[in-house]
C-alpha cells in the first residue's frame, strides 16, 4: 500500500492513495492555513471509522441481517501536550433496520473491535484506549 501527500501551499496539502483517489487536507487560520480541508488528524479518525463500518456492515451481512443505515459516531480525546496523541476513542454504532437481531449486531461490532478493523486495533496497540457501543433503530414492516 503506497499513498502521496503533496504540500500545496500554507498549511494545505493534498493527499493520494494508491489507488488514484484524492483528498485535501488544511489547517485552521490560526495556523497558517485556510480552513480549506480536513485537518490529518480527523482523516485518521475517518480512516478508523470507515474500516470499522466496513467490517460491521460485511459482518451483518454475511449474517443475513436485512439493514438499511449504519452510520458509526466517533469522539475522540487528545493529549494535552505535543505530541497530541488520541487517548482515546469510542465508536457508536446506529444500525437500522429490519427484523434486526440483537446479539449479531453485537457480535460484528465486538469482531471490527477485536479480530478485523486494522485501524483500531493499531491506535489500541499502541494506547489508545478504544471503546464501542451500538444502538439499533427497527423499522416497521411495510
């Protein structure tokens, strides 16, 4: 896995996978940039979030869960001092749906957290104090 980030100017960069898809990263004002894109330390949030639903949603699915939406919320700590490390995470997963059943959606959530999301199992390795919550949100039959 390879991946580019090219300074553009300021406090602005632009950054691309190997796979040829782009993103614009900028600081706040206060530090030199425009507030023109998405600060590096949100993308690693982004990252860990999107690895996670991946895995949930391919989890519930293999597991014939009839889902419409799923949508994680992630809250973040950080150090007070540099380097402003996260301290730590907690995923809150909503998942709607159909006939939903309970103890599967805890259990793609528990496998993401403990066996599959790369991401959150690298910042838990190294101390980041990671937690996980569900909800779930049944819709009626039509």
């Amino acid at each position: 896995m390879k991946a580019t980030v090219k300074w553009l100017d300021n406090a602005m960069f632009v950054g691309e996978s190997g796979s040829g898809h782009s993103v614009v990263m900028d600081g706040p004002e206060s530090a030199g940039g425009r507030n023109m894109g998405i600060r590096p330390m949100e993308m690693l949030l982004l990252g860990m979030g999107g690895c996670s639903t991946f895995d949930v949603m391919s989890i519930l699915k293999k597991s014939r869960q009839v889902v419409q939406d799923c949508k994680v919320e992630i809250e973040a700590e950080r150090a007070d001092a540099v380097p402003a490390v996260f301290t730590a995470i907690h995923l809150k997963f909503t998942v709607t749906g159909t006939k939903l059943k309970e103890k599967q959606v805890e259990r793609a959530v528990a496998l993401s957290a403990e066996k599959y999301c790369s991401a959150s199992i690298m910042l838990e390795n190294a101390g980041v104090k990671i937690t996980h919550s569900y909800e779930i949100i049944e819709l009626s039959e039509a």
